[in-house]
C-alpha cells in the first residue's frame, strides 16, 4: 500500500501558484529526492503532507487518510527554518520532543547523539549552524515514524556536517516500511542516497524516475540533468 498518496494537488497564495495539479505516489523504502530551485514548490508540498498547509484543491492522503491528529504519530517534518531555542541544552530538547511527539525512540536518540558528535549538556545557543542541523536531524530521525520529511537538511552547512546528516540519513533508514522525502536545490552532496527523484518546476513534476536509470537512460549525472531542467 502506497503510503502518501497526493491527487491533483493545487495550492495558491493569493495570486502565486506554488502547487498546479500535483499528483505523485510515495511508497515505502524509498528515499526520494525532492529537487528543485527555491519557488520551485518543494516546501509547499512538504508542509501539505506534513498537515501544516491544506491545499486550494485536490486530496493529500497518508495511509489513506487526509494528515490530522492520526497521521501525527506517524510523519516527521524536520523544517528549513532553525526553530531551536537558544537557552535550551540538547538534552532539555530531546526530552521535551520525547514528551510531545509519539514514538520517540531514546536508544535512537542516544545512538545518534554520539553519531553526530553532540553532547548532552550543550547549549543551542553555543552550537554552530552545522552542529544545529545535526541536532535537527536527530530530533527527526529519533521518531518511530513511517514518513520522513527532510526540508534542505543540508542548506548552508559544512562539509563535516553534511556528511553526517547523509550518514545518519542512511544509516536509519528502515527499508521494510519507512519513507523518506529530502528536498534540496543542491544535488552533489545527497544524490548518492536518493532511490528515485522529483524535479518539481513552477509547482508541476518536471522530471521523475529511479536515479540509477536516469543517469543511465540519460549519460548524465544528477547534476547535469538538474542544471538541464531548470536552464
């Protein structure tokens, strides 16, 4: 069974159409890549699985179901915003997203913790841009959740970083029935994780397949074939 299922999806900000009849099928143990330049309508899609926009027309469905309180327990979104407090230490955060969000998993957590080189006793205000966007993965990959929803986890980060969040990335993945969707405008660093990929261009699917044939059908690389679409 699909696990995210999105039918004629259309969303508008008052004049600007950031999603134009969208249809697209998730299913599980995959990791897609979501590709496109910023307006391109990744996040807009994004949030609309994730239940924080509801679309002009058309059905988001997870499970079946529209996202609501059901769907809750069963999507992470890990947003591009930097929406940590300052004043609160790693591990005042890990608890308060165990106390809020269903199936937090604290061995995950832990396992994580060490992974990404974070210490406990930390203060988000005192950690660099690179070592947040760890944390945020970490808060997101720590959930026993069956959808995944990456927004530019590795915008504007470190190499080191970067290369820890696609490890992490990897090395959590459940492949028996998990989904994970990471949008980005930068494809180089994360193109090797990616099972299949979504060019989104002015709210439309401008090119989709498994990435391995792509590449091959096309003789290009993940790069070229972004920098053909969107030329």
């Amino acid at each position: 069974m699909a696990t995210v299922e999105v039918k004629g999806v259309v969303k508008r900000f008052q004049r600007v159409t950031a999603l134009a009849g969208l249809d697209l099928t998730l299913n599980q143990g995959v990791i897609y890549g979501l590709m496109g330049p910023n307006g391109s309508g990744k996040s807009t899609l994004l949030k609309s699985v994730a239940g924080l926009l509801y679309p002009t027309a058309g059905t988001v469905l997870i499970d079946g179901e529209p996202p609501g309180v059901r769907s809750k327990a069963k999507v992470a979104y890990l947003p591009e915003i930097d929406y940590l407090y300052g004043f609160m230490s790693v591990r005042s955060i890990m608890d308060y997203y165990r106390s809020v969000f269903p199936g937090w998993r604290e061995d995950k957590a832990k396992e994580l913790l060490q992974f990404m080189n974070l210490r406990e006793e930390a203060k988000v205000s005192h950690l660099s841009k690179g070592m947040r966007a760890r944390l945020k993965i970490l808060l997101t990959m720590a959930r026993e959740a069956e959808v995944l929803l990456l927004d530019e986890p590795l915008s504007g980060i470190d190499p080191p970083s970067r290369s820890r969040v696609v490890g992490a990335i990897i090395s959590q993945f459940r492949t028996d029935n998990q989904t994970v969707v990471m949008s980005t405008h930068d494809v180089s660093d994360a193109e090797s994780i990616f099972d299949e990929v979504i060019f989104l261009k002015d709210g439309k699917i401008a090119l989709q397949g498994q990435a391995d044939l792509l590449r091959e059908e096309r003789g290009k690389s993940m790069k070229e074939l972004f920098e053909e679409v969107y030329e």
